[in-house]
C-alpha cells in the first residue's frame, strides 16, 4: 500500500528547498550588484566558491554512499546552509563575503544532487516517477520568485533569512522523511573506476558541461543586464517565475517522452532549444518578450536535467550512485562557472552581457551536434557489442 501512496514528505522537501534556491539563485548576484561589485568582482567571487565544489561535492557524495543512512548527511548539510546562510549580515566588505560564500557553498552546492539521489533511491519501491516528485520544486520555485519579486523591491539583502529559514525547515522535515541506506554499507562496494570506464556516463558528463555554460551564465548574469534594460526586482520575479512553471507541463508527461524517444534524441532537442532561447535574447530589449521567450526554458532545462538524473540512476552502480550525481554536479559546475562564470563575468564587462548570450547560443548549437553524433556512436557500438 505504501509504495501506491504519494511521497508528499519528499514533494513538500522540493518545494522548501527550492524556494530558498530561488531566492539565492535569483537574487544573490543582484545583491553584489546592489553593493558595489562589479561583474568582474562577481566573476572572481563565483570562479572562488566553485572551486570548493573539486572538494565539496566528491567528498559529500562519498560521505553519503558510505553513509548507514543518506539522509544523516543530507540533514546535516540542511542545518549548516541554514545557520551559514545568516552570516552575509555582518559585513558587505568583498574579502568576508568571500569567506562567507565559501563557508556557504561548502555545504549549501551539494544539495540539489544528494537530494535527487535520495528521491530516486526511494521512488524505486513505488509507482512514482521522478519527475512528478521534482515538480514540487518547480512549484516553490516559481511561486518563491514572483512574490519575491513583488515584496523586495530591490532590498536585495532580505533574500538570506529566508534561504536560512529555508534550509532549517528542510531540516525540520528531514526528520519524517524515510530512511534511505547508504550501498557501502551492504555487500555490494564497486570502484570509483566503475564510473570513469562508463563511455556512456563521461559523454552524458561532457554534454552537460557545455550545456550548463548557458545556463550559469543566464542565472549568474543576466538578472543584472535585465535590470539595466527596465526589468525591475517585479519583473525579475515573473522572469523566474515564467522560467520555471513552464516546466511543469513537462514534469507531467516527461517519463512518458522519455521513453518514447530515447534519451539520445530527447537531449539533443533540449540543447537545440535552449540554443534558440539564448538566440533570441540576444536580441531582445522588451522585457515582456523576454519573458515570453523564456517559456522555452520549460521543455529544454526539465528534459535535459530529467535524463541526466535517471541515467545515473538506472546505470551506475548502485554503491556509487550518490558519488555519480554529485561528480556530474561537480564537472558541469566546475566549468560553467569556474572557467565560464570568471571569464564571462570579465567578458561581460567588455563587450557586455547580451553578447555572451550569443556566445552561449553558438556553443549549445555546436555542443548539441557533437555529443549528439558521439552520443549515438556509443550506443551502436554498445549495441554491437551486446550482439555478439
């Protein structure tokens, strides 16, 4: 009975975290803006905390994989991000709000992979699938954002104490949520090799990296551009908001496209239409059709992340499939706003910011035909072997 019932704990999860994300997602850089940062100085503080992700993220996921039980450190890493959070208020100096946002990343970058990786391990006893579960974090999101919006008015500083409040009730409600074991644990312990000889895993890995770039770009930066054409914190919020309703349309039905088209071409088409949204903001001014043109976020961002996610679910072994999503967070983060988010932040002071939105049009297009044809290969190869 229990495995028909709906697992409204992990969707009410979803939806507390990824309220607070919209808050620090959205407005975060809007706030270094606010005080004086540069993109430049954004760039640098953004390249700075990443880099903590190369020690962060591999050793949380380990954490979690020899963990008894994944939600010890999952609940943990709630309660730290939430008491870290707290502390941007007591000082706008650019080397403490280093510090501080290193301290917070620390714990905080993490979370969306231990999270999903709990979420699958659970939903594999049940008739749910993912996407149904992930859509309570569209919700929050997107609500977060748009009254966000409304209420800040620019007082871009509120956004921390209700990240903080947040990540405490995510840690309030970690308490009653079931108990997922860590693999380590129980006789089944594979290498770490188990993942890099997985041709199909590391291509999957390489798509995401280059799709990610437009992406971190577009949160990182971009708010700061629209602001500057008439978007106000109002206007930011619908943005956010338009961004991530359009997915739940998609998380309805995505298991279903899944399986209908296979994961190859359902990538390949998520990363051509995210090519064509940065395209058009290129040359969109109109903060309206900006936001218009946005809806294509909902189809290309929940197939892309949907695939990933179930990929490392269903094909990594299952004593490394925390550590799997935690190094696919780790590689895409890495370079999307370590080597991309600095020289992006540089860039965009140079020739500015809807320039590099072209940049990342180009490079989702190339990346789409690439890996695509790559990605192919694979699986006829695959299957030859398989054959014989």
């Amino acid at each position: 009975m229990e495995a028909h019932k709906f697992p409204a704990h992990f969707f009410l999860l979803y939806i507390l975290f990824y309220s607070g994300q919209a808050m620090y997602g959205v407005y975060f850089n809007l706030y270094l803006s606010n005080i004086g940062f540069s993109n430049t100085m954004i760039g640098l503080l953004t390249a700075l905390s990443t880099l903590l992700l190369l020690m962060a993220q591999p050793f949380w996921g380990v954490m979690s994989d020899r963990a008894k039980k994944k939600n010890t450190i999952l609940k943990l890493l709630f309660l730290l991000s939430g008491l870290s959070a707290l502390l941007y208020y007591r000082s706008t100096d650019y080397l403490y709000v280093v510090i501080i946002s290193l301290i917070f990343t620390m714990f905080y970058s993490t979370l969306v992979p231990l999270q999903d990786n709990i979420t699958l391990e659970y939903l594999a006893g049940t008739r749910w699938d993912f996407g149904k579960i992930r859509m309570g974090g569209t919700i929050g999101y997107a609500i977060t954002a748009v009254i966000a919006g409304i209420l800040i008015k620019n007082r871009y500083s509120h956004i921390f104490w209700v990240v903080s409040l947040s990540m405490l009730l995510c840690f309030i409600l970690m308490f009653i949520i079931p108990p997922v074991l860590g693999f380590r644990t129980r006789t089944e312990k594979a290498p770490f090799s188990a993942i890099i000889k997985n041709k199909m895993f590391m291509c999957l890995i390489g798509f995401n990296l280059t799709y990610s770039l437009g992406i971190s770009f577009f949160y990182t930066y971009y708010p700061i551009y629209f602001e500057s054409i008439g978007g106000s914190s109002s206007f930011i919020g619908m943005l956010m908001f338009t961004c991530a309703i359009a997915e739940v349309p998609f998380l309805f039905v995505i298991d279903k496209i899944l399986k209908k088209f296979g994961i190859i071409k359902l990538l390949v088409s998520a990363a051509m239409v995210s090519s064509l949204r940065w395209f058009l903001m290129y040359f969109l001014t109109n903060p309206v059709l900006i936001i218009i043109i946005n809806l294509l976020h909902g189809f290309s961002f929940s197939s892309f992340t949907y695939c990933l996610v179930t990929y490392i679910n269903e094909s990594v072994p299952k004593s490394l499939r925390a550590t799997g999503q935690t190094f696919n967070a780790m590689v895409s983060t890495f370079f999307s706003k370590v080597v991309f988010g600095f020289l992006g932040g540089v860039a965009s002071d140079i020739f500015g910011i809807n320039k590099i939105m072209l940049l990342s049009s180009a490079i989702t297009f190339l990346a789409s035909i690439i890996f695509g044809l790559l990605l192919r290969k694979l699986k006829e190869n695959r299957e030859v072997t398989t054959a014989s």
